[in-house]
C-alpha cells in the first residue's frame, strides 16, 4: 500500500473514487431523510410522487461511476498501481503448472484418467452395438469382436497398480520430488544479489501499469513478484517432464503391437468391415497413449501441487483479496509474450484511460486517420459556391466553351467564367467551417432529414387530403418503408457511392417515410368544425391550408422529425460502418478492427451524447413552437 | 332584400352501405332580415344539417337555399358561424383568432387591430387579445368564437348548439350576450339548440322539428327575446306564458322521442 498514487492520474481517480462514495452516501442519507420528513402523499400510484428528487440524479450518476471505475480495474490502479504487475508474476506459476494442475482434480471434477477411461468405454460398447447388428455377419462378428474385448482389457488394464512399470513410479516420485522443491525454494523468498538489481532496474526503468504498451510490463518490480517470477521457469520444465510420463510396461506395449497387427489384417476389400477396422484402430491409438495411471500413482504428484498451492497463497498474501476484491469480473493472464487483463478489465476501459485516448484524439491536429474529430477549419468560399451551385448552369449559358488555339492558348468567355464559378474556381477569401468526423456526421444527418422535410411534408400533407395522392403514393411508400434502412444499404450505397450522397439518399429515404406519414396523420386529425370555421371566415384553399391544417398538423410533424433524427442516427452510423472513410460510425468500425476498446467506447459515449443534444434540441423547439399541443 | 329563403329543401345521404337516410324533407321557409330564430327538436332531426347546408359546408339533393337573392353555392363570409366547441384555432392567440377572417381578406393591420380591440371589448375580453385560447375558459372561448365570427360583418350568424358546454351561469350571461349582440347589429341570427328554454329566450320566431324525414314541424312567434332585452332571464322565466310554451313544446317533443322508440321497438 506504499505505493498508493504513485502518478497523477492515480491520485486524481483515488480522489475521485472516495469523493464519489461520500457522495452516493450523502445522497441517500439524504433522501432518506426527505422520504421521512416530507409530507406526502399516501396513496401508491401517484404519479406526482416521481417528481423532483435530483439527489437521487446524484446517487444515480455516482453509482455508475463507481460501478465503472470498480470494474474497469481504474480504481484498482489506483490503489494498488504494483497489484497488476505482481498479479502478472504469479500468473506466470499458475500458467507454468497448468498442464500438471489439469490432470487432478483441482478445478476439474474427476481426475483425468477417469474421464478418459468413461469417454473411452462409453464409444467401445458404442462400437460393439454397431458391429453385433445385422450389418455384420457371423463370421466378420466372430473376427471383430474379440478384438474389441481385448482393447478393453488393455484400457482396463492400465488402471491396476500391479500393470505400472517401476520407472514410472520413480518418474512419478522424482517430479513430486522437485514440485517440494520448487515449493520451499518459494516459502524461503529468498533472492540473489542479481535478482534483487535486476527488480531495483526494473522499478526504476520499466514503465508503469497502464502507463505503455505492453499494458502489464513483464519484469518483476517488487520482491514478492519477483520470488513468482524466479520459480516460474522452473515448473515450466517440471509440467512438461510430467506430460512426457506414460503409463507402459513391456506387456503393454507387447499387447499393442499384437492388436495392431490383428487390426491391419481385417481385410479391406468389404467397406462395412474395413470402417470398423479404422474405428478399432482409432480406439487403439488412444489408448496405446498410455496416459491413464491407478489413482495411487499419481497421488504424490498430487500432494506435491495441493502443497506448492497452499505456498502460492501464502506467498500471494495480500494480493489474493486484491486480486479477488478490487479486480472483479476477470483476472490478469500470463500469455507467451506479455501479460494482459482478461475479463471486464479489458474490454471495459479504464476512465482516466479514456479520457486520456479522448483528449488525444480530440486534438485536431491528430485526430483519427488524421481527421480531427470536431475542429474548425480555413476553407475558400469558392470550394463552398463550387458545391452549392450546380454546374449545369454554365450549359445554359448561350455560346460554346472556348477552345485552344494553335499556341495550345485557352481562351475565355462569359460561358467559361460562369462554369469557373459553379466549380469554384476562382479566387475567394477563406472563412471558418466546422470539420471532422463528428461533424461529418452531424451534416449527413442534417442533410438527409432536410430533404426529408422539405419533399415529405408537402406529400404527407396531400396525401391527409386527397383521395388519389394516398390511394396513388401509399402503395409506394408502404412497400419500401417497412424494410430496415440498413436492408436497403448495400443496395443505396452501390448505386450513390460511398461518399455523402449515397449516405445521405439513405437517411432521406428513413426520414422521407416517417414525415409523410407523420404530416398525413396531422392532416387527417384536423377536427372539421376548424375547417368549417376557416371556410365560414372566407379563407381560400390554400389559405387554410397554410394557416389551419399545416399549423394542426405541426405536433405530429414536429415528432415526426424527432423520430427521424434518431432513427437516421441510427442508421447514419450503420452506414457508416459498412463503407466511408469518415464519420463515428468509420471511427468505431475501425477501433472495432483493431480491439481497441478505449476507442470503441469514446464512439459510442460520442454518439450518446450527440443523440441526447439533438433531442433536447428537439424537446425545445417543441416547447416553444406548439405549447398549444393537446390542448384545442 | 337579404332574407334567408328556403325553397322545398330535401337532403337525402347515401351511406357507404348504400342506404338512403332522408334527413331533410321540404323544408320551406323564409327569415327576414333581422330576425332571430331558434330551431328545435328531437335528436336525429337534421337540425345540423339544416346548418350546414346553410352554411354551404353541404349541397341539397333537392330545393335550394337564396340569400340576397343569389342561390347559397359553398360556404361564404356573409354566412358567419359559431359552433358548440368554438373550434378556434388554438395556435393563435385570442386577437390573432379574431383577426382571422380580416387577414384571410388581407384587410390592413392598422384597421384590422382597432376591430379587434372593438370586438373584444363588445364581448367583454378587453386585455385577453394576447393570451392563448386554450387558457380561456369555455365561456370565453365562445366569447372569441362570436367575436370572431360578427368581425366579418356577416349577413346571417349560424349558431349550432354554441352554449351547449357550458355551465348554467355562464351560459345565461351568454344568452344575455347573444341578445344584447342581435339587439346592437341587428343581424340575421339562427340558433340551433336542445334546450327549450334557451329556444325560447333566443327566439323571435321558433322552428320545431319532428324526426325521420327531418321537416318543420310547428312555427312559434315568441315574445320572451324582446322581453329578456329589457329585463332579467329569470324573471321572463318565471313568467307563466313562458312555462306554459315551454311545457307544451316539452311534451311534443317528448310525443316524438316516445314515437321514435315505438318505431324501433
């Protein structure tokens, strides 16, 4: 614990670790105070009652950012910034005696050589139903089946202590023998003069946990970790002696080589015959494995580790709660190369982490893919009329483009200027525009809920009032509406391209449908006697069109967009994912290729956020535009 | 010469079924200008749709209907209306619901505004015009709606069941209202109602109808309008004549409703 804040990072999410549980505390004290002193009402259902109540907004906000500091491991690293390369040290023992660990019953149920043993009878009697069937005949029977009953023996026979060739035993009692070593060499905790400079370098020179790459940094830098680290190497060797150890003897083998050759003599000529032969012999290849051992053979070997465990635990001390109660959701693994998080600690990112990938990509000059994420940018005002005045307009220019003389000269006329500026090219002051991959986004949606807007309101509008418009377009839109957009993504960004148009043609296509049919319903809701009222103060058509159906109409239109920013949000980012080279959704699909989960996670708080702006944006103008709603 | 003039008016709708409902079977009759008129009867007797063929919303099948001596072809401004739920357009303020059928004409805003403050001090809501209709009570928005409706300068007000809403006071000080309003301008007024004694104060002349054809059943002059100018509503219905109208027009009307059920029966 003399560690505790070794970096600023750490200090500040300590700090804001405890802060956060005084303040959860506070706020429930706090509300349970108000509960009891307030006068309220005593009837249950009261909808009143769910009003108000912004300490428990508090309580809300502090638990889920205790709940993500605790099981991201931040808090953890905070704490205990030496926990996550110590935990890597004794990783690297336990994933050193995996492969011994694995044949006792430790984290398993049954001991390996009963497992094989049930697996293996169970596919023998398997095997003998099928060859005494009719598929068979007496003869064939006659050849097959006493040679299953012979593997059987064979396998059984591996089970009984008076089959276990004396070498084994000593092998068996050698490996125990060095486990106990190896487990008193880990209870001395003692380290050469080597070993103690080389934590003493380490501490000094090797990065902090989560500080670089690797995450986990691999060398000892406290004695306890290094104690793990120099016993490691060594149960390596011992678990791969131990799986080198098999259960044969002479008779065994003699055996073996007897069934062997019997099983290459089942002629092969008869195909249901010669399957069987494959299967027999398939069986005697597990078996001549030799690997199930009597239990009591195995037993020293199995002491030997229960006994290096407890030393492991002991030695471990306080990192076994460490590692239990401030890391939960998943544990550090030893890999070949390096150690990693495994578990919530990895794919749920560390906030001081994520706040710090933000900040760098947040800075425009990086950004992501070199593309800022929202920065402000010099553009010419030529490049924006290039883009705004469609070039066909210079073709309506009477006249011929210039074209080159015999100097290869290009002349120019009224028609080549007027095309100079629908292109943009001509020279212009540069003025301040909004870039990059949020606002990239931003655009598309914009872009397509405008279009949206301006052709689906009108429409939807007719349609609430003509006869032939609804019986003539809702055909038309009933039939491409109910597709999810993203079914029609492939097809629309084929045909557009990848860049803003096909984009863009998708979200009109979600924001079309919705606002004509939201801008229908407001049509048909208009209550006649308004109508009437409006034909009875001497409006014409078009005047009670524009001044009672569309204002009648404005709720249902004005929700009508409100949908359509999210759902074209929603598939703003599926598009983006399927093709682009900018936007969130590119950002994430990217971060998605490469596991990176603090970018993963930066997108989707991105995309969070903008969804909750735009539709407070929404909740306003709705505010201000039809307080009348539901109220005529 | 602007006498509302109806001539043998037959409403016959077909349903989608196909079924002919006959509504309204020849109707006949002439309003002076200047009359007040009140029409009764059961419900289902196509008082509504005396209305609104009147108002031009609807075409007869049969007979036609002339004002100033022109046939009624579609609704018209000379035709103003008042309806039992006001239908104001609730995204205007009261002044801007006043002003609607001015604008419509795109009359000037200087003029249009001096109307306004006019009207709505005649109907008694100096100082509301920049409120929002849907905070008025159900009293005032009817108080809008007429106000809306006699800022046009209609030859005839169409009132279908407009105090059928409201509460019993709120309802007499506007009865006292639509009189004061008929006394000052003069104008044609038709009221539909359900009540008989609101037909009987609000009627020079009462129509009551009988159901199934719709047609005019019995013609009443009346004297209790022109007595209510002068004095209290109570007190002209304290008067035994207009208990004893009352109760005859009660029990006719009961005799049809009783007819209908035997009919159904």
């Amino acid at each position: 614990m003399s560690e505790i804040f070794q970096s600023p990072r750490g200090i500040f999410i300590g700090a804001l670790f405890i802060v956060l549980i005084i303040t959860l505390l506070w706020a429930i004290r706090f509300g349970r105070r108000l509960a009891k002193t307030e006068v309220t009402d005593l009837v249950f259902g009261n909808p009143q009652k769910a009003m108000g109540g912004y300490h428990w907004v508090v309580s809300g906000v502090a638990t889920v950012l205790l709940l993500w500091l605790y099981f991201s491991w931040d808090a953890a690293r905070a704490f205990f910034p030496n926990a996550g390369n110590e935990l890597c040290q004794v990783a690297k023992v336990e994933s050193a005696v995996i492969p011994m660990r694995t044949t006792f019953p430790f984290e398993e149920r049954l001991l390996r050589g009963t497992t094989l043993l049930n697996r293996d009878a169970t596919q023998l009697e398997i095997l003998r139903n099928q060859i005494d069937s009719d598929r068979t005949d007496d003869a064939q029977k006659a050849q097959l089946l006493p040679i299953l009953e012979r593997l059987k023996a064979l396998q059984t026979g591996l089970a009984s202590p008076e089959s276990v060739a004396p070498e084994t035993v000593t092998a068996l009692e050698a490996i125990a023998a060095r486990v106990d070593a190896v487990a008193v060499k880990l209870d001395a905790a003692e380290l050469s003069e080597e070993q103690l400079a080389a934590v003493a370098d380490a501490k000094a020179n090797q990065h902090g946990w989560g500080q670089g790459s690797p995450e986990i940094p691999d060398d000892p830098v406290t004695e306890r970790g290094a104690i793990f680290a120099a016993v490691a190497p060594e149960l390596t060797q011992i678990s791969s002696d131990f799986v080198k150890v098999r259960n044969t003897n002479p008779a065994f083998l003699e055996e073996v080589a007897a069934l062997d050759a019997e099983i290459k003599a089942i002629p092969k000529d008869e195909k249901v015959v010669s399957d069987f032969g494959k299967q027999l012999n398939k069986m005697l290849k597990r078996i001549d494995d030799g690997a199930v051992f009597p239990p009591g053979v195995l037993a020293p070997v199995e002491k030997s580790l229960a006994n290096l465990h407890e030393v492991q635990l002991d030695k471990k001390g306080s990192l076994n709660w460490i590692d239990s109660i401030a890391m939960p959701g998943g544990r550090i693994l030893a890999g070949n190369t390096a150690c990693s998080e495994q578990g919530s600690g990895r794919w749920l990112p560390k906030p001081s982490d994520t706040v710090a990938t933000f900040a760098r990509l947040a800075n425009p000059n990086i950004g992501f893919k070199n593309i800022p994420l929202l920065s402000i940018k010099q553009k010419p005002l030529a490049e924006m009329v290039g883009f705004l005045v469609p070039d066909w307009i210079a073709d309506l220019v009477p006249g011929a483009y210039p074209r080159h003389d015999e100097n290869g000269n290009i002349g120019e006329n009224l028609k080549s200027k007027v095309l100079n500026i629908a292109t943009g090219n001509f020279p212009s002051v540069s003025v301040p525009v909004p870039t990059g991959h949020i606002w990239d986004s931003i655009m598309r949606v914009l872009a397509g809920l405008f279009f949206g807007i301006i052709l689906g309101v009108p429409l939807g509008l007719l349609m609430g009032l003509s006869r032939l418009a609804k019986g003539f377009f809702d055909p038309l839109i009933e039939l491409y509406r109910p597709v999810p957009p993203l079914a029609w993504a492939p097809l629309i960004l084929t045909i557009f391209g990848i860049q803003d148009d096909g984009k863009i043609f998708l979200l009109f296509m979600v924001a079309f449908a919705i606002m004509v049919i939201s801008a229908r319903t407001g049509a048909t809701g208009t209550q006649l006697s308004k109508i009437h009222a409006s034909h009875s103060l001497g409006a014409s058509r078009w005047q009670i069109l524009r001044n009672v159906i569309l204002p009648n109409s404005l709720p249902e239109i004005l929700t009508g967009i409100r949908i359509s920013i999210g759902v074209c949000w929603g598939t703003l980012v599926a598009a983006e994912m399927l093709a682009g080279t900018t936007g969130v959704g590119f950002v994430e699909n990217v971060a998605r290729k490469q596991s990176d989960y603090e970018i993963i996670w930066i997108t989707i708080i991105i995309l969070g956020l903008l969804g909750l702006l735009f539709d407070l944006i929404m909740r306003w103008v709705i505010n201000k535009t039809i307080p009348w709603r539901g109220k005529g | 010469m602007s006498d509302l003039i109806a001539s043998n008016v037959d409403m016959t709708f077909t349903m989608p079924s196909g079924e002919q409902v006959h509504a309204l079977k020849d109707v006949s009759f002439t309003l002076k200008e200047g009359e007040l008129l009140s029409v009764l009867g059961p419900s289902g007797c196509g008082k509504t749709t005396l209305l609104n063929l009147i108002a031009g919303f609807l075409r007869p099948t049969g007979g036609n209907f002339e004002l100033n001596g022109a046939e009624i072809d579609g609704p018209g401004v000379e035709r103003g209306m008042v309806f039992q739920q006001g239908a104001l357009f609730e995204w205007l303020t009261v002044a801007e619901n006043v002003d609607f059928g001015l604008r419509m004409k795109k009359s000037p805003k200087a003029v249009n505004k001096k109307k306004v403050d006019e009207w709505l001090e005649i109907v008694g809501l100096q100082g509301f015009g920049d409120t929002p209709t849907y905070q008025l009570s159900g009293g005032m928005q009817q108080r809008v709606a007429l106000a809306r409706c006699l800022i046009n300068d209609p030859d005839v007000i169409l009132m279908d069941e407009p105090l059928g809403a409201l509460d019993a006071l709120t309802r007499e000080k506007m009865q006292s209202l639509v009189l004061k309003i008929w006394k000052e301008t003069g104008k044609t007024i038709m009221i539909i109602t359900h009540s008989v004694e609101e037909a009987l104060l609000l009627g020079e002349r009462l129509f009551v109808m009988a159901p199934r054809p719709g047609r005019l059943h019995k013609e009443y002059k009346l004297p209790f309008a022109e007595w209510g100018l002068q004095q209290d509503l109570r007190d002209v219905k304290k008067h035994d004549e207009f208990g004893r109208v009352r109760e005859e027009i009660l029990t006719m009307i009961w005799n049809m409703e009783e007819e209908i059920m035997g009919k159904s029966a």
